[in-house]
C-alpha cells in the first residue's frame, strides 16, 4: 500500500495554509464555501476552512516539505534514532570498560570464584571452562593494563560522541550531518567486514547491511559529493515540491 506522506504529515502537524499578495495566486490556494473561505493546505493540496495561517509576498511563503522529500525525512529520523541507541549503548560501554579498569582485581578475583564453582557443573556435561574461548577472552582482558583500558573508554566515548552527533543532526536533516555519516560510517565499513571474518553472526551482517544501505542511500537521495547535479539538484528540486511554487508556474502559464 502506497504511503500518502503528505496527508500523513498533515494529521499529525496539521495543515499549512498561505495567503500570497499576487491576485493571480491568491484566487488559486482561495476558495469560499457555504461555512466560510477555505484556503488551499501547501503540503496536501487540501482545502481547509479557516483563516490562512500566514499571508505575504509569494517568495516569503513557508518552505514545506511534500511527498518524496517527507519520505526521505522519515528515513533520516530512522537512522537518528539507531544513531542515538548505538551512541547510548557505547556511552554504556565506555563507563563499563572505564570501571572494570578502576577495579580489575577485584573483578578477577571475583570471575575465579565464580569459575571454581561452575566448573564442576560445566565439567558434568563434558564441557572444559579451562579451555573455553569466551572465558579465555574474558581472562585476557585482565592482563591489560590501566592506561590501555582507559585509552579504550575515551575512544569508544569519542566514538559515541560522533553517534549521537550524527543522530541529532539527522533528526533535523542537517546537510553537514548527512556528510559526516556517510563519512564515518563509511570509515568503519572495513572494520566490519573484517569482523565477519573473524566471526558470522545475525546481528553483524545485519549491521552490516544497514551501514552499507544508509551510506548509498543519503549520499544518493541527498546528492552529497556532487553526486546527482549535487547541492544546487537538490535545492530545486526541494523548491519545486512546494504547492506554491507549482501554483506560481502553472499562474504564469495562463
């Protein structure tokens, strides 16, 4: 079923209605109705009764998004909020990692008795704790020292920094934003692949699939790099999508 953004948009936000000075527009986004004048919504091409919400030259006439660029709209806000949980997720991490690092023995101490009274019961259905390669890992990470671990919090807070910066300029559809993520998330595009060599699971390739799709996707859709006819393609093709604009072209038509 095919999503009708602009009336989706105008349940939730409302409608936007204009009133431009030029005669020839005005007579066009104005009709009058057995209850009153109804003016013509930018956004939906609806008519709604009432008072138009602002009025003015045609050129001062509120910018609104419509259809396709409301699509894309929706989309970013999708990866901003991925953003937003991942950085969250990280930030979690780093104060984790930053923790462990300020109490490492007694964490280790704390992983040996624990282990000494699970082995038993692994050893019961022939499973070696000893030999077992999350536990070797995690006995690996007490042999680091202060300084690394600390160095890893602050990379991986610098990390989440980058995420939550990405989400929030996404979720207002930043220019700057939808370069910095397809950069970054570009840049560690081969840090996952590497790690699926290193071990296949769901949630990697799913990850994966996602990055990869958001990079081509905002670079195309949002013609960054000049991709597209670049910035200048997008602003008039975003111009063009307003109901206004339109009205004004078809009025110099006639």
């Amino acid at each position: 079923m095919k999503i009708d953004w602009d009336r989706r948009t105008c349940a939730r936000k409302g409608h936007v209605t204009y009133a431009p000075d030029d005669p020839r527009l005005r007579v066009r986004l104005r009709a009058d109705t057995a209850v009153g004048e109804a003016w013509r919504c930018l956004r939906c091409g609806d008519f709604v009764l009432g008072a138009p919400r602002g009025s003015g030259p045609a050129a001062d006439a509120p910018l609104t998004p419509r259809g396709k660029v409301l699509r894309d709209l929706f989309i970013l806000r999708f990866l901003a909020i991925e953003r937003a949980l991942r950085g969250v997720f990280i930030v979690l991490v780093a104060v984790a990692v930053w923790k462990f690092s300020n109490s490492q023995d007694a964490v280790r101490r704390l992983f040996d008795e624990y282990l000494n009274v699970f082995r038993p019961v692994f050893q019961h259905f022939h499973y070696d704790l000893d030999h077992s390669p999350v536990v070797g890992t995690v006995q690996k990470t007490f042999g680091y020292r202060h300084s690394t671990l600390l160095l890893v919090a602050s990379l991986l807070l610098a990390y989440a920094l980058i995420e939550l910066v990405e989400a929030v300029g996404l979720w207002y559809a930043k220019r700057w934003a939808e370069y910095l993520t397809v950069v970054a998330t570009a840049a560690f595009l081969p840090l996952e692949v590497y790690e699926l060599t290193e071990h296949v699971s769901a949630v990697k390739i799913a990850t994966l699939v996602l990055n990869v799709l958001a990079v081509v996707y905002i670079a195309l859709a949002k013609r960054l790099f000049g991709l597209r006819g670049g910035r200048r393609a997008f602003e008039e093709e975003r111009r063009g999508a307003s109901l206004l604009e339109v009205e004004e072209s078809a009025g110099a038509l006639v």
